[in-house]
C-alpha cells in the first residue's frame, strides 16, 4: 500500500501558496484533527498563511432543510466561477449525536461545482459543535484565502444555533427560503432574519414563480419592523431559481457586490473584520478553558460524586456548580493540574 508522503510546514505552505489543492486538503485535515500533535503543525502552517489571506469575499449562507441550499450554491458558484472567481465552499455536515458519524454528501448535490478545477467544495462534520458549525472554519477560511481563493461561501446545517457563529465569520449573510410563507414564517426565527443582509425565496420557477413573488413581498413587510443586520445596509427580499438560474446573476452583481462595494468604502466591513478576530481569539480562550476544566484531575475525581448527590436531591445544582468551581480554583493555585497545555488539545 502506497503511503501518502508528509509534509513539513514550510512544504505545506509552499504548496497551499501555489494552489495545490491536494496539500490544501490535507492542511484542513490537519486543522480539523483533534490530535495534539496535528494541530501544532496546524497552528504554524496558519501563521505563515496569514499574511496572504484576508482578501475574499466572505459570504455565510443559511435556510431551513430543503430550502435548497446546495442547488443554489451551484447554480451561484458556477455563475462565479465563469465570471473569472475562484470559488471555495465549506459545507457544514450535521453530526449524530449517537455515531459522531456524518455523511458528507454536499458534494452530491453540487455535481457541477464538483467538476470545476477553480471550485474547491470541503464538506466538514460539524462534531457536535454548537449549533453544528465546525469549530475550525475560520482557521480553514486562512487557509483557502492563501491557496487563492477570492470567494468563501459558509453552509450552515440550517436555521438553528449555528447562524450567530457563522455571522461571526463572514462579510454577507444570506437567507434561502421557500414559499408558502404562512406556517414557515411564523415558525422562523426572528433572530436568524435580523442577522441576514439579503433573504431569497428560491425555487421560483414554473408554477411556484407567482407564489416566489407572493412570498419575497411576505418577508419584504416584515423586514420593515425588524432592526437591520448591517450599518448603514436596509436587507431586503430577492427571488431566484437555481433550477434556472434566474435571479443569480443579480443576487451577486447588484446585491453583495453592492454590498461589499459600501461596506469597504465606509469603514463597516473593516470594523466587522476586526470584530471577528477578536471573537475568534475569546472563543479559543472559553475552549481552552472548557478543557482545563474536564480534564483536571480534581474534576474528574469528584465529579461522579457530586453527580450522585445532586441526582438524588442533597445538594443543588446550584451549590454543585459552586462546589465544582471551588474545586478547580484550589487544585489550579495549589499546582495540582499545572502542566504543559495549549489550547488547540479540544476534542
């Protein structure tokens, strides 16, 4: 059996900076790895990428199931990939809860994207992450940014906790949803409307297009009442087909072309780009943390029994909480859980 060779960093580096998609692939792998070891090799590949990346149009895309997310994503990619783009798409994957096991079949759904040499499609197992966003998408977006690629499309599992981690590390956030506007919008998320810069009906085509049109006014009324996503930026309704392809030139020629044109010119996108890595930074400190805390050998020594007596009512959660905290405050001052740590060891 063939090995697959090894890389060192400064090689990986190299071949991420020439396009090699190859190396690319095997650099997010070591990204997604849990693994102490990869993810040392991981952090110093992200380094040196740095100074070439933070040039892409960084777009998140969300809807609920079925909404045609990975249809559209084609359809709009290609439309990308002819107007001279480089295109790369980071499709989220739910994870089970029970297997941890995901299927990955974004690729299956965007078969002509699949087949552009200027498209690089990586679909990730969210890994019980909150909401289902992987925990390394924006180390991945680095990378991809570095390997050339001037547009980044983020899918997200779907309408869920996972919207504000992706409004986290994007520059446009779009919405996709379906006609029949009636249950589907009650049961919409205010809080998932009020984060997206556009929000687009698809499937208006044949004899959906006048319940397209119907549904595109729905959500125009209520975008009036609701506070807008982006300074200075009124989000407003678009419907589109990705089965025709109607309504994809102009969704990414006047809307987020538009967008992104004001959002450099007054400053907003700069101030969210800053945002965003301070956010990255705090986020790694509270896994850090997160992982101090449950591998402590203080913690792991009483947890069982602490959980016992909350379980059967002699403490409460409140007081175990306490108990828990002050345990692992004493055993960290007192040197009991010192050790070599870093905060890339998160499973």
């Amino acid at each position: 059996k063939k090995l697959r060779r090894e890389y060192t960093p400064s090689e990986f580096v190299e071949g991420i900076l020439k396009g090699n998609i190859t190396i690319l692939s095997q650099a997010v792998t070591l990204v997604e790895s849990a693994k102490y070891e990869h993810q040392q090799i991981a952090q110093e590949i992200i380094e040196k990428c740095l100074p070439h990346a933070g040039k892409s149009v960084r777009i998140g895309i969300t809807g609920v199931p079925g909404a045609g997310k990975s249809t559209s994503i084609d359809a709009f990619g290609m439309h990308l990939i002819k107007e001279g783009r480089k295109l790369a798409v980071l499709a989220i994957d739910p994870s089970s809860e029970r297997s941890k096991g995901s299927i990955l079949g974004d690729k299956t759904r965007m078969e002509a994207l699949s087949r552009e040499k200027n498209a690089f499609i990586r679909p990730s197992p969210s890994a019980g992450s909150l909401g289902g966003v992987a925990r390394k998408t924006r180390e991945t977006i680095v990378l991809c940014e570095a390997a050339g690629y001037d547009t980044i499309l983020v899918e997200t599992v779907g309408v869920g906790q996972s919207e504000t981690t992706v409004r986290s590390m994007v520059d446009f956030f779009l919405l996709v949803v379906l006609t029949g506007a009636g249950d589907e919008l009650q049961g919409m998320k205010k809080g998932v409307m009020e984060l997206a810069d556009a929000i687009v009906v698809n499937k208006a085509d044949g004899d959906n297009k006048q319940r397209a049109m119907v549904t595109r006014a729905e959500y125009e009324r209520i975008l009036q009442f609701l506070r807008q996503a982006t300074e200075n930026w009124t989000t407003h309704a678009y419907t589109c087909s990705a089965y025709t392809g109607a309504g994809i030139m102009e969704l990414w020629n006047d809307v987020i072309e538009a967008f992104m044109k004001q959002g450099w010119g007054n400053g907003v996108l700069a101030e969210r780009r800053k945002q965003q890595t301070l956010s990255w930074v705090y986020t790694m400190v509270e896994e850090h943390l997160h992982n101090l805390f449950y591998r402590s050998p203080a913690i792991i020594g009483c947890k069982e029994e602490i959980e016992r007596e909350v379980v059967v009512g002699k403490i409460s959660a409140t007081m175990a909480v306490q108990d828990l905290i002050n345990r692992f405050a004493a055993a960290e001052l007192s040197g009991v859980n010192v050790k070599d740590s870093s905060p890339f060891e998160i499973k």
